[in-house]
C-alpha cells in the first residue's frame, strides 16, 4: 500500500510538473529579442558652449507599441469631476495644498546659486544642460515628473556645492538616474546613463554623484513642482470653456518646460510660476479677455500683479526673446500630437491693465 501511495505521489507530481511546462511553453513569446539602451545605435551630437562640451548619443526612435496606458497620458476628455473621483481627495484638498505650498519654501534651491555659490558653471552651461536633459527624457519616455526632479534635484545640489565644469554633465545624468527610480516604474540602469554620456563617465563615478547628491540633499527626494501645482490650475483654467481644451493644457505643460530652461525662474516657487504658465496660457489663446479670474486667485493664492515678473519671463520665452537657441522643448511642442502649440504666436506685449487686478 505505501509503495502504491508513493507510486500515486510520483505520478501527481509528474503531471503536474508536464501540465505547468505546457502553460509556461504556450505563455512565452518564441524568439523575443530584448533590447537594451545600450544596444540601440547612435548618433553623437556635440555641442559646446562657454567651453562646454555634451555628448549627445540618441538612439533611433522606435516604433513600440506601448501595453500600459499610464495615468498622464490619458486624455483630460476621460477625467471626471473631482467630487465624484474618490483619489482626488476632495475632503483633504485644501490640506493637501497648504502642505505643498510649506513643502516648496523648505525645499527650494538658492535663486541666484551661480553669482554666490559656484565659480566654474556658468548660466548659459546650465542651460544647456537642461535642454540635453529634456531630449534625453523624450527618448528615453521618462515621465514628464521625472524631468522636473531632475532639474530641482540639480539646482538643489549646485546651490550648495562647488562643482567643476566637466563634471556638470555627470550631475545631471545622477539627478536624472535618482529621479527615475523615484518616480518611474520601469527606471533605466545605471549603465544606461552610462551610455547616454558616451560613456564619457564609469558607472563608479555615475554611483559617486548619486551618492553626493543624495547625501546634499538629506535624501528629501520628493518636493512639490511646477506640474504638481499646474495640474489643478488647468482645471479651474477651464471653467469658462465650454469643453475640455487640450490645446490650452499643452500650451501650459510647454510654457512650464521652458521655464526649466531660464535661470531666472529659479528665484521663483514652483507654485508661482505654475500660476504664471496659466495666466499667460489664457492670454495667448484670448488675448482680449482677462487671463485671470476668482476661481484661480481663490485656488493659487496670487493676485496679478504678484505674477507680473514671471508672466513677463515667460513671455519672453514663448517668443523666443530668451534661451532661442536652446530648441528642444520648441521642437518637442511642434509635434501634432501637442497640437503643434510651440509654433503659436502671441501678441508682443500684454496690457499693463490685467496686473491691476479682476475686473468682474
């Protein structure tokens, strides 16, 4: 009897172990080709300026269909009223905002770093650097969030240490690489930031910089940005429409990206310049009817006239009257896809009278 029942144990685990072959076998694709960053071809892209050299290897673009619908690239036509979305918190929203608005002050770079703090990076080098870094996160599909840690995580860590100019390169890759495994599922590989330099740095040095850049900034790696306050003004912005305009949320995301680029905006919360991206959105697309209303004053907490220096900043930038050689968010915005919303045009100077207040 106890041969029979071992005999009987076998035979079990035997089909078992044949039936879980047959759904692994029928589960797995035949003959699929991972690819890895570093396999991609290349073109090298050289640019210098004030001395300044960025290797820029982008990969070929790829057609590849994506299998994730991921939460930010759903169309705003889709999005449901905040009273009856249970994850927009709406008992707590006011919470929320005032814990964001405390959290931008305590974590915020020094609004004029380059003139006090370093001695070998220059504002134009910065410049740089941040559009190579928004053609890399295009490439590469980072989250739009990703981008703008990045670029916090940099200015943070400038405003506090010395940096040499060769090295400004390194530091941007390890901020991108710490903001990717922050905020992005699927984040790159040490290896591939490698790859993307030209390998111009080790993966040792890549792993050095993340590690002085979290230890700089005491591993506080989650601050609020431009597009975490934009995401709510765009829906007040829309009130006065009669349906969902995604021209003026792309025109919005594409002003905030160029403010990455302007070192002047620095001095700036996040929160004021996200403001700011709203105003002057309203303005381009109406330029006849006031860019403001109570609703946006109510939800922000700004007057007009407390915007005025960063509308006219942006401004500025949306005419290509600042950082116009620096052309990779413009082409970016060209695409159809963003409703080629870079290429509109806007009147030359925005009347003095929709700083003075709302007029009801």
């Amino acid at each position: 009897m106890a041969d029979q029942e071992q005999c009987g144990v076998r035979v079990t685990r035997l089909a078992k172990k044949r039936a879980m072959d047959a759904i692994e076998s029928q589960s797995q694709p035949a003959n699929k080709k991972r690819v890895v960053l570093g396999e991609l071809s290349n073109n090298s892209i050289l640019r210098s300026e004030d001395n300044v050299q960025m290797n820029k290897c982008v990969p070929k673009k790829k057609n590849v269909k994506k299998h994730v619908i991921k939460k930010h690239e759903l169309s705003i036509e889709n999005s449901e009223d905040v009273s009856s979305d249970p994850q927009m918190c709406e008992a707590y929203v006011s919470d929320i905002y005032d814990y964001l608005r405390n959290m931008e002050v305590k974590r915020r770079p020094i609004g004029d770093y380059i003139e006090k703090v370093q001695k070998d990076v220059t504002v134009n080098m910065r410049g740089v650097l941040v559009d190579w870094l928004v053609e890399v996160a295009q490439e590469y599909k980072l989250l739009p969030d990703t981008l703008y840690l990045t670029i916090s995580y940099i200015d943070r860590f400038l405003s506090l240490n010395v940096l040499n100019r060769q090295r400004l390169q390194l530091l941007g890759v390890s901020s991108m690489l710490i903001a990717s495994k922050y905020e992005e599922i699927s984040p790159p590989h040490t290896e591939d930031f490698c790859y993307i330099t030209d390998n111009t740095y080790t993966k040792q040095e890549v792993v050095k910089m993340e590690a002085d850049v979290l230890k700089t900034l005491k591993f506080e790696m989650g601050n609020p940005t431009v597009k975490t306050f934009l995401r709510q003004f765009i829906k007040i912005a829309q009130e006065d429409y009669d349906t969902p305009n995604l021209q003026l949320e792309f025109l919005s995301y594409y002003l905030a990206e160029l403010s990455l680029l302007e070192y002047s905006c620095i001095k700036f919360l996040p929160s004021i310049i996200a403001a700011s991206v709203t105003f002057l959105s309203r303005f381009i697309l109406k330029p006849n009817s006031h860019p403001w209303n109570v609703g946006l004053e109510q939800l922000s907490g700004y007057k007009p006239s407390e915007l005025k220096e960063c509308v006219l900043i942006l401004h500025d930038l949306q005419s290509s009257r600042r950082a116009a050689n620096l052309v990779a968010i413009r082409e970016k915005y060209k695409q159809h896809k963003f409703k080629c919303v870079s290429e509109l045009s806007s009147p030359t100077v925005i009347p003095d009278y929709f700083f003075d207040g709302i007029r009801e």
